[in-house]
C-alpha cells in the first residue's frame, strides 16, 4: 500500500469521531429535552450542564477533524 493512500484511509477513520460528535449532541439534547418537558422547574437549573456538554462534545468533533486535517496535510 502506498503512503499516499495509507494518509487517506487514516483521515477517512479519523472523521468518523465527527459522526460521533453529531450523535452525541443529539443525545443531549434529546434529553435535555425530554427532561425539561418531565419537570419543566429542574430544566433552568440543568441548563449550564447543557452547554457544558454541548461545548465538550463540540470540541471533540472538532478535535477529530484538526488530527484529520493535520493527516492530509502535514504528514
């Protein structure tokens, strides 16, 4: 196998993290929702937890596409 090819198949691999960043954030949402909608007087207390895991899951999604990146155009 040639590198070049070697480099394509590791960036491929390495989006997949996206994939699971998108998952993720609709989870959280997802129950965010379906627990402000159980007892919506808990839902403004949990809210800061919200964007909490809003922003570390962003930022592993965005963790995976910089290692992508750097595998295309670095290495």
């Amino acid at each position: 196998m040639e590198a070049e090819a070697a480099k394509y198949i590791g960036a491929g691999i390495a989006c997949i993290g996206m994939a699971g960043a998108g998952i993720g954030l609709g989870q959280i949402f997802g129950q965010y929702l379906a627990g402000a909608l159980r007892n919506p007087s808990a839902a403004d207390g949990q809210f800061g937890r919200l964007i909490f895991g809003f922003a570390i899951t962003e930022a592993l999604g965005i963790f995976s596409l910089l290692v992508a990146l750097i595998l295309l155009f670095v290495v």
